[in-house]
C-alpha cells in the first residue's frame, strides 16, 4: 500500500478531488500554507493499493492546472537591490509525494 500526499493551489483541489472520487479513490483534505507565495494550498492525502498508483498520479496531473502569476518583492530596499518591481512565476500543478505505508487500520 501506498500513500499519496498531493500539494496544490486550492483553486484546484475541488476538480481534483471529484476526479478521484469517480474513480473509486478515497481522499482526505487538509488545507495548507506555502512557504514561498505564503498562499493557501490544499494538501490532499490518499491511501492506495501499489498498483493503483500511477492512475492517482494520472488524475492529479491531468487536474492540476500551471498558470502564470505576478508577484511583488515584499524584500525592504535597504536589504536587497529589488525594488518592489512586480515579476511573473509559475504556479499551480501540483507536488506529489508517495510514501510506503507499513501498517494500515481502518477501525
């Protein structure tokens, strides 16, 4: 058994997650924080059999859409040479762990 830890923009956590559930997949959501934009995330968590994996993987990907965003340097002046010039990132899509589960109870 696997388990699937998903961080995306929340904005895409609802498609996701209806996706998954008309696979038959069960998921958990928790919101989360970035570090980076200091945004809300949505963090999902699935538990999967091994070989039912890759398509969980397939749905997040297929859902989690890359978007261009401008962001300001909130830097103070006198501690760098950026001057709150605004400047595009990438964001959205998603990051995606996949950890080994050792035991697993359902009570």
């Amino acid at each position: 058994m696997k388990l699937v830890m998903a961080i995306m923009s929340k904005s895409d956590a609802s498609i996701v997650m209806d996706a998954l559930t008309e696979e038959g997949f069960q998921v958990t959501k928790m919101a989360s924080t970035g570090g980076f934009l200091k945004s809300g995330n949505t963090t999902l968590i699935i538990g999967v059999e091994n070989n039912k994996t890759n398509k969980v993987i397939d749905i997040i990907s297929r859902y989690s859409s890359k978007r261009k965003q401008l962001v300001t340097d909130t830097t103070p002046v006198y501690l760098s040479s950026f001057t709150n010039t605004p400047f595009e990132i990438t964001t959205g899509g998603a990051i995606i762990f996949v950890l080994d589960v050792d035991r697993f109870e359902k009570v």
